[in-house]
C-alpha cells in the first residue's frame, strides 16, 4: 500500500505526519505549488518533517499511489477529479477530503467510476492540528469499506455512512448548520450581554436552562415547544431586536431567528396540534414536510 496526497497543505500535512508517526513510510505527495517561490520551502519543510516525498507532476502521484487522499480547495476539486481520473488503475482509491457538496462529490464518484476507481466521500469532523491522522471522518461511496480495511491498522477514526458518495459531506454541511450558526449566535448573545454589564447573569440564567437535561432532551424541547409557541417567541424577539438597535448593536442572528419562527406561525403548527405541544422533533418536522 502506497499513500499519494494531491494537495500538501496543511490538512495533508498534519494527516501524513499522524501517518508517519504510527510508522507508515512510502508517502508521496504532489503539490501545483511545488515549485512557487513564495510557498516550495514551506511545501518542502512539511514533506521532510513527515517524510513524505514530492514528485512533480500529478500524474507521477496518480501512477504510484494505491490510495489517492486528495486535499484540494472544495471550488477545486471538481476540476482536479477530473484531471486525474484518466491516469487512475483499475480499483485505486480515490479519497475526497474536501469540503464540497454532495452534488460535487456524486460528480467526482462519476469520474473516477468511469476510469475504474473506488471513490470515498471523507468528511472530516475535527481539528487536523489536534487529531492529525486520527481526525474523526465519516466516510461515503464505493471504496469506503477498503479504505477502513486499509486504514484501521493506522488508528484512523473512520466511520462508514453509506454507498453513496455525498451522503458524508451531506451530514458535515447540515451539522455545521447549529455548529457554526451557535457560534455566532453566542456572540450576538455576549455582545449584547457584555454592553448591558449582565454577562455574568445571562451566562449563568443560559447554563440553568441548558445544563439540566442533555443535548438531545434540550433540542426536542426547544423544537416541539416552539411550534406551539412560535408566535409569541417572535414577537418577544421584536423586542429584543429593537433593544440591540437602539445601542446599534448587530441583531443580524436574533432577525434571522424572528424570521424563522415566522415561517414556523405561517404553516399554523399551533392550529395543527390543537394547542398541545408534540412529543417529539420528529412530529414538528414532519408536519413542516407535510406543509412544502
């Protein structure tokens, strides 16, 4: 088994160091930026820290490796699948890393199936620097089960999703909806709470509030009160957002959630479930179904 990683910036960097420390040696890698004078001696030091060896040309990468791990930007690689697919070998693996949508990720499975390959969908759901090669991943599409046969010897953290390239980079995206928009939505939050010198008295009303039940109690909850509740909740947003304006403080995350409980009292869920709140998320949901 040979390793060849198209794109050494810091994702396979940090992967391919994991790789060597657990004794796995052979590695090549091939970069566009190789020879970029402003980026070869950083491209260099990494590869020597790692003992991966560059080649310089990608189709040099593609013919020498077993299991291709490209890490490319997600406007890329497309592009670069389909560059590579002509020098791909009947049953190599193809691992993805990007972060691109399932509609590119079927549309790579699509060119390195033509050619033969074994296509991964790697969603990686972590760190690098922190992880490295142990970086959780959940995993999609044809070759998945090799690559885990492959890969497990070397302690990486795979989890197999489906057959179906896209179904992984599908779950990360949706996830990064609460994990990204929670951030932000903390900040709205702390900014405001820092300005009216209360930081210390919403910190500590918030964790009353989410710390009594875990997540999945609290998230179906929050789902299934608000869809009996939606309309009162918005308007009590109005009143927040225009608290926040009157400092000229952003609300940009409280009118994104005054619009989405909007759309929750438009599809009259209230009137739906007689005015009881439903057991479940599940119940909320699939009556928003019912309603497109």
């Amino acid at each position: 088994m040979r390793i060849g990683f198209i794109g050494y910036g810091e994702a396979a960097f940090e992967m391919s160091a994991g790789l060597n420390d657990e004794g796995l040696t052979n590695m090549i890698a091939y970069d566009p930026m190789w020879n970029h004078p402003d980026l070869k001696q950083l491209i260099l030091d990494r590869s020597t820290q790692a003992s991966v060896q560059l080649v310089p040309t990608i189709e040099e990468a593609v013919q020498q490796a077993t299991i291709l791990i490209v890490a490319v930007p997600a406007d890329q690689a497309n592009q670069v699948s389909q560059t590579i697919a002509p020098f791909l070998s009947e049953g190599q693996l193809y691992v993805d890393v990007s972060a691109s949508t399932p509609d590119v990720k079927l549309q790579i499975a699509g060119h390195v199936g033509a050619e033969g390959g074994l296509f991964v969908d790697a969603a990686m759901m972590g760190s690098l620097p922190v992880y490295k090669h142990q970086v959780p991943i959940l995993a999609s599409g044809t070759g998945t089960d090799s690559f885990i046969q492959f890969m497990t010897p070397y302690h990486m953290d795979i989890e197999k999703v489906s057959e179906t390239a896209g179904d992984a980079s599908a779950t990360k995206l949706i996830r990064s909806i609460y994990m990204k928009s929670v951030a932000a939505l903390f900040i709205e939050m702390l900014e405001a709470a820092k300005h009216f010198k209360v930081d210390q008295l919403v910190i500590e009303s918030v964790i009353e509030s989410m710390d009594k039940q875990s997540f999945e109690a609290t998230m179906n909850r929050l789902v299934t009160g608000t869809a009996v509740h939606s309309r009162r909740r918005a308007v009590e947003l109005e009143g927040t957002i225009s608290m926040l304006e009157s400092e000229q403080l952003s609300s940009v995350m409280t009118k994104a959630a005054k619009e989405k409980l909007e759309q929750l009292t438009a599809h009259k869920l209230k009137e739906q479930l007689n005015g009881q709140t439903p057991k479940s998320w599940e119940d909320v949901i699939d009556l928003l179904t019912v309603a497109k």
